[in-house]
C-alpha cells in the first residue's frame, strides 16, 4: 500500500528501515531520510508513525517468542551452555567472524 504519494512510498518501505536500517529510525523524518527523501506535504505522517510503532511492537514481542523466557542461570552453567553450542572459541576469533556471523543473523531474520 502507498502511504506517501508525494515520495511513492509503500508501507513496506516504511517496515523494512524500522527493521533494518543503521540507525533504527523512530520518526517520520528519520523514516524519510532512511529512504533518501523528505516530508512534501505532510499527510502521511500520521500513518508512517503508525507503521513505525507496529513494526517497533511486532519486533519487541516476536523476539522473546522467538528464544523463549529469559532463565537466569549460574554464570559457569551460561559458560559451559556456550561452549556446547559454539565450542569453547576465543573472544579474538568471535571477533574475526563478526561480520560474517552479522550476516547470517540478518539472513535468519528475513526468515522469520
């Protein structure tokens, strides 16, 4: 849907830079300069602000649906939980994949 016919804008638009922009944008401007735009009229402010707070809503609930409860546990148990599921790598070798573990979290997050 079209929800800024001055700039042709979609609402989909708007959803995927609350999702996946830099800077997380939380208002119309920040929205339109995302997108490298700006405001013309005005008359869509209303409906991007109401875009941006169902995204923001959408991604705080789905993300603990997602991993489950949080369940606070012993740090050697966190520890030893860690190194099952990564083995036991070193700060220095997270740190040389980073990009490339960014890269699949993003991927899994276009999944969802």
């Amino acid at each position: 849907m079209i929800v800024c016919s001055c700039n042709v804008l979609s609402d989909h638009d708007v959803r995927h830079a609350v999702n996946f922009a830099d800077n997380s944008p939380r208002n119309a401007k920040e929205i339109y300069g995302c997108l490298g735009c700006s405001v013309e009229c005005g008359r869509c402010v209303r409906t991007i602000r109401g875009l941006i707070d169902e995204a923001l809503a959408s991604c705080d609930s789905s993300s603990w649906k997602s991993f489950g409860s949080p369940v606070l546990t012993p740090e050697k148990k966190l520890i030893e939980s860690v190194h099952a599921e990564v083995g036991p790598r070193t700060i220095a070798e997270f740190e040389a994949d980073r990009e490339g573990i960014l890269l699949c979290l993003l991927e899994l997050r276009t999944l969802t």
